[in-house]
C-alpha cells in the first residue's frame, strides 16, 4: 500500500509543469529505503506521521530531511 502511495505521489511530481527537484529526491530516497522493509513480515503504521517517520529514520541511520519528512505527512494524508 505504502510502496503504491509513494509512486502515485513521484507521478503527481513528475506530471506537474514544474517539476521540483528537491521533493522527487525526497521521494526517490523514501522509496530506496522502503526497498529494504519485508512487508511481509512488516506492518507499516500508515495513520502516523511520526512513527513512519522514525521507521525511516533508522533504515536511514539519520534524521530526515525536511523535504523527506513532508512525503511522509503526504504519505499519510494520501
């Protein structure tokens, strides 16, 4: 689920006129580390911001950045 929400939100991105690099960087590096969950063996939280967040944050051995951390609010909202 979280895996399709993401690619729907790098088409939104790609389709609009202009295209903001900083957040499709965003999303491409929160798709490289949902990459690295078993989601069969996983269940992600989707109704909260703050434990996706630190999900992310540890297969990411760091914090998010900041656009990092507004895909995950979109994530959630989606």
């Amino acid at each position: 689920m979280i895996q399709a929400k993401i690619l729907f939100i790098e088409q939104e991105i790609v389709k609009s006129s202009k295209i903001d690099m900083e957040k499709l960087a965003a999303v491409k590096k929160i798709k490289m580390l949902l990459k690295e969950i078993d989601f069969k063996a996983e269940v992600i939280p989707l109704e909260n911001a703050k434990t996706v967040r630190k999900l992310l944050e540890s297969l990411k051995n760091g914090p998010l950045n900041n656009h990092e951390f507004l895909i995950v609010k979109e994530l959630i909202k989606y």
